[in-house]
C-alpha cells in the first residue's frame, strides 16, 4: 500500500490526465510483472496491460471487446475499429453454432 501512497503524492503534482493515466497504469504494471509471472518471465507492458483489462472486465468478452473498440476509436484507427467490430460480431453470431 505505500507504493500507492506514493502513486497518488505523484498524481498530485500532474497537471494533465494523460499524465495522471500513465502515472497509475505504469504502476499497475510494474506490480502486475511483479505477482503475476512465473519468476524468470519477461512479460511486456502490453501483455500486462491486457491482464489487468481482462481482470477489470471481469473476463468478460463483450466489454473486452467493446474497450478495444472505444480505445482503437479514440487513437483515430477508424477503418480498424470498422474491421475489428465487424469481426467480432460475425464471430459473436456463429460462435455457439459450432
């Protein structure tokens, strides 16, 4: 927990959210990498970040996905986001006919 006292004294002193973003997810990740991984792993910041998303959406496909498409629209990948939601509802439609 002192760890995160020291997140938050360091939120204080940001001025911008996407500082105060970077600021909590950088440490999130480094504990992530710390408890998460078998010793000797070499987990990414991208492979921690997508634990710690399936964690907070509850494993739950719908909102996974729908966060990805929020994250890939606001990053202005349009034709991605188009491409990726039109897989994923082709998939969701035939995924429990198989």
């Amino acid at each position: 927990m002192a760890e995160y006292k020291n997140v938050l004294e360091e939120l204080a002193a940001h001025e911008t959210l996407e500082d105060k973003i970077e600021t909590i997810i950088d440490s999130l990740i480094k504990e992530v990498k710390e408890v998460s991984f078998v010793e000797g792993a070499n987990p990414s910041d991208a492979e921690c970040f997508g634990l710690i998303m399936s964690k907070y959406m509850g494993w739950n496909c719908d909102k996974i996905v729908g966060a990805t498409l929020e994250a890939l629209e606001d990053s202005n990948f349009h034709s991605l986001n188009t491409a990726f939601e039109k897989t994923y509802r082709d998939w969701e439609n035939h995924r429990d006919v198989a």
